[in-house]
C-alpha cells in the first residue's frame, strides 16, 4: 500500500478440497530487503511459492509488484513486472553453454529474444554484460562448455547468474545451495552477497546456518500461516517456532 | 427405439472387437512405455497362423486360435531380445523409427510369404450367421467377440491387480532399478509382459478378423487406429482403453449411421477434444 | 572442478562472423551437390526437384520437432495446404506466376501451421502425436470433401505455371523445375540458418529443453512454439508449391498420414535438431527408396524396414547425429 | 521457347528412335504396397500377349518393358517416373495407371514428349479428354456401372438406395446409377456417401434396411474392405429380407472371391470381364496369364487391360513402323477392332475409349468349392454413357 514496498502479499487465502494450505498469509518487503522464508516440511512454501510466481490461482487475497496489483496476472507476465524465481534443483539448458544462457535471459530481458535474425553475439553491450556476470560468479573459465559438461555446483551459480540478467526487483531464490557440496557453500554465500543492494530477496531454505548469515528479517510459515516474522536473533526464542518445529519432531519420533 | 437399440448394440460389438485387438498395445505403452507401432503386424501374424491353421491343416477353430496366439509369442521372443532390448526408455522418436522398421518387415515377409490376397479364418458353426435378438438379428462372432473382450478384461485386471506377477511388474514400471534391487528380474518381467502383449495382439487379430480382413497391408491400415484407441483411454489403464473403445465405438457408429459422408470428421474431431481435454486419456495416471 | 581447468579455452568463441562462414561454408556445399546432380542424373531431375520439395518439408518437420521437441505425425497437413492453395490459384483463381503461387503456398502452409500448432500444442509427448494424428486425417478428409476446388481423390490436375522471369519455361527435362527448386531451397536454407542461430532460434532450443525454465524467463512458450510452428508451415508450404509447380498437378497424398509419417523417418533417420540432419534423411531415405524400388518393386518395403532397424541399432541419434558424435574432436573443432 | 524445346525433343527422340531396335514401353503401376495384386494383374496381362505374340519382337525390333513403381495413388510421384521414364530411358509408349490421378498427372507431359498413352485400368471418364494421345483399354465406372441400372429396372426393382465409398470412383457410379436408373423411371430412394476406411458396415446396413430400398447399389475399391461390406449385408439380415445387392464388378473381383465365400453368392454384377467368360481367346489368355501371375487365383481385371493394351501398343508399333510419332500411332488404331478374351472390342475413333460388351454376372459357385462370376446377360457393345456427364 506504501509506494516504497515493492512487493506485497495481502491474507492470501488457498484451499486444496477442503484443505486449507495457505491462510491468511500478509507479508511486504522493501527494496534491499534480505528475508528468509523457513518452515517445517509441509508447512505450505511451495504452494506459496507457486501461489506468488502465479502458477497457482489463490482463492482469495492479492498480490502486488511495485504497487501494481499483479494478482490475475500470468506468471510470465510477473517476470515482466521484475518477480524472478530460481529453482530448488537446476533447471538449465543442459546442450547449451553458460554464455548462451545468460544471453538469452539478457536478450528476454529487454524484450529481444523473438528476433529471428542476427546473432545474440552482435547486440550491442551483449558481450560486455555477459563477461561482467560471468566473472562476477566465477564462471568465465567455462563460459563455452556445454552445461551438462559442468560441476553441479557451479550449475547452481549459473542458476543465480540466470536470475540476475533478468535484473529483477524481487528475486525468490528456492534452497539456491540444496544439493551443493558443503565445500562449494561458500561460493554460494559469496554470490548472494554480491546481489544488488537494492534487490528485495525472498530466501527459502533450510540450512539455518545460511538463514542466520544472509537474512535481515525471518518469516516462519507452519500448516499453512505466518507464525512469525522478525528478526533473526528472536526467531529461535519464539515459543511458537519452537512448538512447530520441535512439535513435529517430537511427533516424528512417536511415530518412528 | 428399436433403431436406438440396433446401433448401440452395433456400436457395443465394434467397440468390444476394438478393445481386444488394442488392449495388448495398452500394456507395451503403458506399462512398459513402448511407442509400438507394430502391435498391428503382431496382430496380422496370429491371423494369418490361424488362418493358415483352419483352412490348410484342417484344424478346430479354437485349436487355431492357440496356436495363433503362442506361434506368435514365440515369433515375438526373438524379436523382443534383439531389437525390443534395445529401444525400453528411449525417446519416443527413436521407439516409433524402430517399430515402423519392424512393420515394413513384416509386412514385405507377409507378402512373401502369404501373397498379396484377403485370407479369411473360417468359423465355426455355430458362430456362423446370425442369432435372433427378437427386435433384430446379429452375427454370432459379434456375440463371441463382446464376450472374449469381457473375459480379456477381466483376466487382465486380475492379472495386474491380484497376482504377485502384477505387483513385480507395477514395481518395474514405477522403479526399474528400486525393483531390482528388491530382487526382481525386471528382464524377466519385461519379457513377460511383452509376451502377455503380442499373445493379445494375435488374440485380438484372430478375433477381429471378421471386421479387420487379414492382408498383407493389415499392419499399417489399422495402426492409427489402434494407436488413437490406447491413448485416449489412457495407455497402461484398462478401464480406460475399455472405455475408450467403447466411446470410440459408439461415436463411429452413431456418425457412420446419422451422417456417414461426414463419418471419419466425428471421429476425429470426437479424438481432439478428448485429448485436449484429457491429455494423459481419459483414465491415464500421471507419470 | 580440476577437469574444468583441463579443458582448455581453445574453444574459440563463437562469433557472428564464424557462423556466417560455416553458412557460407554449408551454402557452397549445398550449391556443390545442386551442380552435381544436375551433371550426373540430367535425366532425373524430376525426381530431384521431387526430393527438393520433401526436403523443404522435413526440414520444416525439423524446425518444431528437432529445435522445439514437438512430436507430430501430422505435418504433411501444412506441406498439402501449401500445395492446394498454390494449385488452387492456378487452376481456379488464374494465378499462375510461379513466384506468386510460392507466396501463396507459404502463406497457406503457415495458416495451417498455426491452427494445427494451436490444436497440436495441448498435448505432450503421446497425445501430441494423437492430436497430430486426427489433424492430419481432419484435413485428408476436408480435401477429399471440398472436391470442387481440389478435384477430391481424382487430384487437382491443370496447373499450368507461366515461365519463371517470363524467360523460363517448365521443360520437359525438368531443368527449370530443378534450378528453381534449388534456388528456393538455398534461399530457405539461408532464412532457417539464420532463423536457429537468432536469439528467437535460442529460445526454442531453451523450450525443448525446459519449457518450465523458459516461461520462468518471463518468455511465453506457446506463443514461441505458435510463432515457431507458423514459420515451419510457411516453409513446408513452400515445399508444396514447389510440388505443385514442377508436377503441375496435386494429389491427396500430399496431405496424408503415410507422408506425414515418412517425412519423421526420414527426419529421425538423419538426425534431429540440425538442418544437415534433414538433408541427409531425406537423400539417404529418397535414393534408398528410389534405388530399392527400382532393382525389386515387388519387395523393397522389407529392406526399408531393415534400413529403419539398423540405423537405430547402430546409429541412435540418426547418421548425422551419431557421426557428429562419434568424430568429436572434429565437431570440436568446427564449431 | 516452348516450340523449339518442343522440336528438340522430337529431333532428339526421332533420330534415337531410327537407329534403335529395341522399342521401349513404360509401365507404371503399383507394383508393392497394398494394391500390389492389381500391379500384379498389369505385368501379367502384359507378358501373357508377349509370350503369345512373338515373344518380345515385332519385326525386327525388340520390345522392352520398363516398370515404375506407384505404390499408391500419388501424382507427384507418378509425373517423376513417367518424366524420367521418357527423358532417361527413352520410352516411346507410356501404360498402365491404376489410379485416376496417376494417370491425370501424366496428361501434360504427352504432347511435348511425342508419346501415347494407353491406360491400362483408371476408370475415371475424364482422363481421356486432357489429351489427344490418350487410349483407354480398361472401362470407366460409368461403363459398367450404368448397365446395373437397366438390369434393376427389368427385374421389377421401383426402389434402390446406392451406397458408395466416399471417393472419385464412388461418386462417379452413384451419378452412374442414379442418371441411368432415373431415365428408366426408378426412384433412388437415398444416396449414402461413406468415408474409405469404414471398418464396420453395421450401421450402413441399419441404414439400408430403414430406407425400405428394394435393392442396394453399392461400389466400393476391391480389396479388404470389400469383404467386410458383404459380411454385414448378410449378417444384418439383409439377404433374408430380399433386398437385392447390385454392383459394378470391382466388388467380385476374381482375387477377393475366395475371402468372400457363400455370403457373396447371389450377388448381381455389372463388368467388362470375368475371368471366366467362355471362348477360346479367352482360355487362351487364361492360360497364359496364369502361368505369368504364379498363382492363378490371383488373377483378375487389370489384366485383361493390360492384355488388350499391348494389343493396342503392338498396332501402334507395326503402323509407325518403330519410328516415334505419336499423333501417328494414336491415328492408326483409332476404329481398331479385335477379339479380346473378354469379347469383341473396338477403340472407339471418337472418343479413343474402347467400346466393349458389358456382362451381367452373378456371383456362383462350382462343384468343386470355388467361386466364380457367371454371365447371365449381355449389354452389347456399350461405349461410355460418362463422358457425356465432362463438360
């Protein structure tokens, strides 16, 4: 509602039969926000993710971009309005080089990837972006080697790299260091901290240690609702958090 | 009224002769995930055992028709180690290039063999001409047709659902390699299926040999056919392939009978909109 | 991580200017092959500029099934509309300039390419080869029924196409048919190369790829497999008119299910996913065919079969493709 | 431009064809695929008359045959064989075409190549009208389907529905039967159109019997689908009920008789030829032919067109002495009368189609099990009631 959120979430509602699995979910985020989304398994990210990228249809609540009401907006069409996702496994071009991809999202980006003539090589200030992206996470040794040829580590890296050609506004980064060997962490770290600074981040992940040393604010999602959203310092102390968590493992280990 | 009764009654026989003959390209699609176009040419090769069994050696109907069916299986075994082998899991292209192959042989060595003319598979007696319904008359081999699709759906059904067969190939199916590691010979299991398949393929050639004339061409005419029945039922679902031929069945019946110079639009455009709607068929599981 | 260094950065980057050579390069080979079947068959050129005029629609088969994964058994529906509407103008309407009937014949091809793109693109994997499947037969039937204009099973006869220019007559020796069909192809060829190399080229193989990736891009994939599937319709369209002006007449075949189906063998045959695959599927599959029928017409379909079996036992990824694979340093190299 | 290329051929192929001795003739025909029988049936026919005819040579020249393959009806194809067939092997005599469309595309090429055509089967009226080098040796659809309307009118029959396949030939015999039967004074109570691949004829018969025809007209291309029809006019009752089935001959061709069996018997014909027709130029070609063919059932009518098209090409070739003139060749036989197994024939100087007797048939069967088509009546030398129904 204030003209300086840029991204915002007003009692997103979603039901799956009578199940509710997102409920009354309201959350809003600045420019150069860094939050963490963290919740136990079944706590309903996904279906939020899905719910703000618009691949799902909520039942009831909005979504907005930069004030704009993007809630019956294609998910397409939310790329548009600067909403960039990255994905919780890769999902890259795997016959296609590191180069080529971030010339393709640069190319979309600016509404040139319908040109059916010329080469992406010959666009103007192409090249130039590409190298500083690519150097900037590390990747110009590779930068001509077909994706499938490369280390998964650095697939996830070209995954980031991917997402910010796109020079979103509100980037969703889902788990951007799942399935990373914990030696190439770092690399991770080290490329999320070099997001631009006035890039409002939504961070889902797990690796509380990570949590804990990139996000500024912590939201916790259980059975489908927010039931917390502060600092990171308080989330651990939260009797709520705690019962979510430790609850369902208690839970767990009845049942095992 | 009486009309009404006829064609569906008509509709019911067409739709039952489809689904015998098709069922067994259901299981090679849907369980084993194989694009095989030559299930016609399997079909084509029980007609022509049978046909040859009845008419040169002399033998009983129902004879022949075992015959045909293991003669088949037997044929298909080699087929299904040296070529089938080697085309599971590959892309659909690659299975359709294969299986084409296959057919053109088939076809060529029929023609060879058999010669290019119609070979019908006599009946018996008592299958011969038709029986009184009271409001009309139909073939008797209509009669044993719907009842053969019955019989095959069901022994199917009970073969995949209750049979410890039927478990170790749906566990193939979903995990090949989660199946071998709990000590399924999915090879085995793979063969076996494919077996069960060509057996019904050959099956449902002999069967349907009144409506689908055995000829050399048989493979190809009717392989769309068979090909468009699977999927819209759902490959691998036999209520589904079920209810698609009877669907089909009746579609085709109805138009052919209300306006048969626009026959082949209703049933196409009835084929468009169900895969539109139902892409993975009408009973199809998601993958 | 090591291997990473070990490769090294020998692999020149591409640059447009490269791309144009290798165009070039591919071009004069193209126009090499052109001269020397007009050298060494000038007594088969009919059955050139026929296999001129399949090649345009295989490679048309290659744009959505090769660059965007589109699985279709259908496709000779954009070829025969291309055909059709270019026999149609001639017949019916007098158009017989035969540059003007190549336009119609693409335009036609490419209205027939996005309506059945729009009905195809519904479904995945299996029911895309169904829908492809009811088109094809949907389209076989309306021509069969609008004999007015097609001449239905009897085939649209009485095309007359004027000299190309004015200069050139349609001969009995096939030659100008020929010449022209190779200019038509060298200038298709020229367009797609440039079209799978473009940013929009890149989009596509990003489809058949991962659709989910692209539309994550912020790119429609539909609207990008229509575009796609209009452009392939207007070069299979151009592929008709080829036909129809060098045989001056158009049957139902052209819009069937079996030519629908030997245009993917012999597409899966050269290799998906390159233009050079298409060219050498369709040679390979046209001679063999040619070559087959004529030593024993009475049993060539076996040794076809036996053709199909071999190469997907001893070269899955079509004989482009596994050549490519096999002689990498040499793809290395060139690329 | 047109001209000269036109007088260069002719050169060309003139001076070839005077110092050569072996005259070539150009078959094209579907030698594989599903109608390969009726291929079959062509090469048959056509080396049956060379065998009986001075084996391969005509004075002093030798004939060649040279065969292209058209598996199924596809133009495109057929005008590149017969183009290659006349610029690569130098043939001087195009024959044989199954399909119309085949033939159709042939049509333009004639002319500027110097060469005739003889068809040897396609049955459509109009091919012959697209060129002055064109001889029909075959029938069309109007040939011997009209005859079927006069026969429905002697045997008392008011009332008759036609069922057709949904293609070319199909609606050329409805037009056939309903003009001619409309003439007579009979009524066709319903025309049905049905598509080619129709695999079961039940709600056709439904059809049938609801229209209370007295007799079913029907045509449909022999083959596999043939059989089906005929099952189902039997299995829905239709014989029982007295409903007449009428057809042009296609549909009891000799090589389908055996698949149709006891349900066939009784069924009337209209056609050119049966293979069993009683005289002694047809015992001969029997003879002949079936030792050509391989197995004798599978004879049946192409073969007689063809037989009867090498008659024609071999006058061709005595009159022109060998030298490539076609507008000649095509002159000297125009009127040309013979004896030809099927009966007297002539090819009409007017029209160029040939000018036969039609049989009325009826499907029997012998002693010894099989079956055959027996003359019962005989139209005498009919010409083509089609080409009237050209423009």
């Amino acid at each position: 509602m204030s003209a300086d959120f840029v991204f915002e979430v007003d009692n997103l509602e979603k039901n799956f039969g009578g199940l509710a699995v997102t409920r009354n979910v309201t959350l809003a985020m600045r420019p150069g926000d860094r939050v963490a989304l963290i919740g136990p398994n079944g706590a309903g990210k996904t279906t939020f993710v899905n719910l703000v990228t618009g691949h799902l249809k909520p039942d009831s609540g909005k979504v907005r971009l930069g004030g704009n009401d993007v809630t019956h907006f294609k998910p397409t069409q939310r790329v548009h309005h600067g909403l960039v996702r990255s994905f919780q496994v890769t999902r890259l071009f795997l016959d296609m080089t590191p180069e080529e991809h971030i010339a393709l999202a640069i190319l979309q980006r600016s509404g040139k990837s319908g040109r059916m003539a010329g080469n992406y090589i010959s666009h103007p200030g192409m090249l130039f972006e590409v190298d500083e992206l690519l150097s900037t996470l590390g990747l110009t040794a590779m930068r001509h080697m077909k994706v499938r040829e490369i280390a998964y580590g650095q697939q996830r890296l070209l995954e980031i790299a991917l997402a910010m050609a796109l020079r979103p506004k509100v980037l969703l980064l889902d788990e951007p260091a799942a399935g990373v060997p914990q030696s190439d962490t770092g690399r991770i770290e080290e490329a999320l901290s070099k997001l631009p600074g006035d890039l409002a981040v939504l961070m889902i992940e797990h690796d509380m240690d990570l949590v804990f040393r990139f996000a500024k604010r912590v939201i916790v999602l259980a059975a489908g609702e927010i039931i917390f959203d502060g600092s990171p310092t308080d989330v651990t102390r939260d009797p709520r958090v705690r019962e979510a968590y430790l609850g369902s493992y208690g839970h767990d280990r009845n049942v095992a | 009224m009486q009309t009404v009764f006829s064609i569906a009654i008509d509709a019911l026989a067409y739709g039952m002769v489809l689904f015998v003959i098709s069922i067994g390209l259901s299981v090679t699609m849907g369980l084993m995930r194989v694009v095989n176009l030559a299930h016609g040419a399997f079909a084509m090769i029980g007609g022509y055992i049978a046909s040859y069994a009845v008419r040169d050696l002399g033998l009983a109907y129902g004879f022949a028709v075992l015959l045909a069916v293991f003669a088949t299986i037997i044929i298909a075994i080699p087929v299904e180690r040296l070529l089938y082998r080697r085309i599971y899991g590959a892309p659909e292209l690659t299975q359709v290039l294969m299986t084409i192959g296959i057919t053109f042989c088939v076809i060529g060595i029929a023609n060879y063999v058999f010669g290019p003319t119609l070979k019908t598979i006599p009946l018996p007696e008592h299958l011969r001409g038709p029986i009184d319904l009271g409001f009309r008359s139909i073939a008797a081999h209509k009669l044993f047709a719907i009842g053969c699709g019955a019989a095959v759906a069901l022994g199917l059904w009970y073969l995949i659902e209750r049979t410890s067969f039927g478990v170790k190939l749906r566990a193939s199916v979903d995990n090949a390699s989660m199946a071998a590691a709990l000590g399924v010979r999915t090879q085995v299991v793979y063969a076996a299926s494919f077996a069960i398949a060509v057996g019904l393929a050959a099956f449902g050639g002999v069967v349907g040999a009144e409506l689908l004339p055995i000829e050399p061409y048989y493979a190809l005419r009717y392989m769309v056919t068979f090909l468009v029945v699977v999927s819209v039922g759902g490959a691998g679902s036999i209520p589904g392939a079920l209810l698609a031929c009877l669907l089909l069945g009746g579609i085709d019946t109805t138009g052919r009978y209300l306006m048969p110079e626009y026959g082949e639009f209703f049933f196409y455009l009835a084929v468009i909109v169900i895969v539109s709607f139902f892409p993975r068929g009408l009973l199809g599981k998601a993958n | 991580m090591t291997a990473v260094n070990e490769i090294p950065l020998a692999t020149s980057a591409p640059t447009g200017h490269g791309h144009l050579k290798r165009d070039l390069i591919g071009l004069a080979i193209i126009s090499l092959f052109a001269v020397l079947g007009y050298l060494v068959f000038p007594n088969n050129l009919a059955l050139l500029t026929r296999i001129i005029a399949i090649l345009l629609l295989v490679l048309s088969l290659d744009l959505v099934t090769g660059y965007c994964g589109v699985a279709t058994l259908g496709h000779a529906a954009l070829f025969g509309s291309g055909a059709y509407a270019a026999g149609i103008a001639a017949v019916h309407f007098g158009i017989t300039e035969p540059i003007t009937m190549v336009v119609i014949g693409a335009a036609a091809g490419a209205v027939a390419g996005l309506l059945s793109g729009a009905i195809i693109l519904r479904g995945h994997g299996l029911s895309q080869l169904v829908l492809s499947i009811a088109i094809i037969h949907l389209f076989h039937e309306a021509a069969n029924k609008a004999s007015t204009y097609t001449g239905g099973s009897d085939g649209l006869s009485g095309i007359a196409p004027d000299a190309v220019f004015g200069l050139f007559q349609f001969d009995l020796w096939g030659r100008t048919a020929y010449i022209f069909g190779i200019v038509l192809l060298l200038v298709v060829f020229m367009l797609l190369r440039q079209l799978v190399q473009s940013p929009f080229g890149m989009l596509c193989r990003g489809i058949k790829e991962d659709p989910v990736r692209i539309s994550a891009m912020g790119a429609s994939v539909r609207g990008t497999l229509l575009k796609m599937y209009t452009i392939s319709g207007a070069v299979a369209g151009v592929g008709g008119a080829l036909t129809a002006i060098s045989t001056q007449v158009v049957g139902l075949d052209s819009l069937s299910f079996t030519m629908s189906a030997e245009a993917l063998v012999m597409l899966v045959l050269g290799g998906t996913g390159s233009l050079y695959g298409a060219f050498i599927g369709t040679f390979v599959f046209m001679f063999f065919e040619d070559f087959v029928s004529a030593a024993n017409p009475f049993h060539w379909l076996t040794l076809v079969g036996a053709l199909l079996i071999a190469v997907v036992l001893c070269a899955p990824r079509g004989i482009y493709g596994t050549v490519v694979e096999r002689l990498p340093s040499l793809w290395r190299r060139r690329s | 431009m047109k001209k000269i290329i036109i007088s260069m051929v002719a050169a060309i192929t003139m001076c070839s064809a005077a110092t050569a001795d072996t005259i070539k003739i150009g078959v094209v025909g579907p030698f594989s695929g599903p109608f390969a029988l009726q291929g079959k049936n062509f090469k048959a026919g056509i080396d049956a008359y060379i065998a009986t005819h001075g084996a391969g040579k005509i004075g002093d020249n030798d004939i060649e045959i040279v065969y292209r393959d058209v598996p199924q009806a596809d133009p495109a194809q057929s005008k590149a064989l017969a183009q290659e067939l006349v610029v690569k092997e130098g043939v001087q005599y195009l024959a044989g075409f199954y399909f119309t469309p085949d033939a159709m595309a042939v049509t333009p090429l004639l002319e500027q190549a110097n060469v005739p055509l003889v068809v040897m089967n396609a049955a459509t009226s109009a091919i012959i009208t697209k060129s002055p080098l064109i001889i029909r040796t075959s029938f069309t659809t109007w040939q011997t389907s009209a005859p079927m309307a006069k026969v429905a009118k002697e045997r008392g029959i008011s009332k008759v529905i036609t069922v057709v396949s949904d293609y070319g030939p199909g609606v050329d015999a409805e037009n056939a039967f309903k003009t001619t039967f409309g003439a007579e004074g009979g009524t066709v109570v319903e025309s049905i159109r049905m598509p080619l691949a129709t695999n079961d004829f039940s709600p056709i018969m439904q059809r049938v019997k609801d229209s209370g025809a007295e007799a079913v007209f029907a045509f449909l291309p022999s083959g596999p689908t043939t059989l089906g029809f005929v099952k189902a006019y039997n299995e829905n009752g239709l014989k029982q009920a007295g409903v007449q089935f009428l057809a042009p001959g296609d549909l009891t061709q000799e090589s389908d008789l055996p698949a149709l069996g006891d349900p066939a018997v009784g069924i009337l014909t209209t056609f050119h030829y049966a293979v069993s027709h009683d005289s002694a130029e047809n015992k001969a070609f029997v003879q002949a032919a079936s030792k050509a063919i391989g197995n004798p059932a599978e004879l049946s009518f192409p073969s007689v067109g063809a037989y009867d098209g090498m008659h024609v090409i071999y006058k061709m070739i005595e009159a022109t002495g060998g030298t490539q003139d076609a507008q000649k060749a095509v002159d000297a036989v125009k009127g040309l009368a013979w004896e030809s197994p099927r009966g007297p024939v002539q090819i009409d100087a007017q029209t160029r189609h040939i000018t036969q007797n039609i049989y009325l048939r009826e499907v029997a069967k012998h002693e010894d099990g099989t079956f055959y088509n027996k003359e019962i009546k005989t139209f005498e030398k009919q010409g083509d009631p089609g080409l009237a129904a050209v423009k």
